[in-house]
C-alpha cells in the first residue's frame, strides 16, 4: 500500500480529519487501529497510542475502524 501524503486529507463521513486522539477510558486495547493504519502510526501499550504523530496523514481509518469509538 502506498503511504499517504499529509496533504492528501480526507473528508470521512461528512467531516474533514484532523490528527486522530486515543480516549484511554474507552480504549480497551483490541489492536484493531494497530492493524489497520496503513502507516504504522500505533503501538499497543496499556491502551492503543498513537506514538508516530509525524507519520499521521490523518486519513481517519483508524477512526473508522475502532469499534469501541474510542478514537476521535
């Protein structure tokens, strides 16, 4: 998969993206967004952490993927 340009920001469902924020509190680390951000941007630690900010296109897959809603 090719890697995102920062530039290249979506709109996901109606709303532009912007760099995505993890709630610890609903976070019940599955992994999921680990998996699914094609950029590698997540590490696992008690909760998933988006610990490659500078990585982040802010695409909102991993968003989109949560299914606790825990990212915003």
């Amino acid at each position: 998969m090719a890697r995102l340009e920062r530039t290249d920001r979506v709109t996901l469902k109606g709303k532009l993206m912007s760099m995505p924020v993890v709630d610890s509190d609903m976070c019940t680390a599955c992994g999921i967004c680990i998996d699914e951000c094609p950029n590698g941007c997540y590490d696992l630690e008690d909760v998933a952490a988006l610990n490659r900010p500078d990585d982040c296109t802010e695409c909102g897959i991993c968003t989109d993927a949560c299914p606790n809603g825990a990212i915003s």
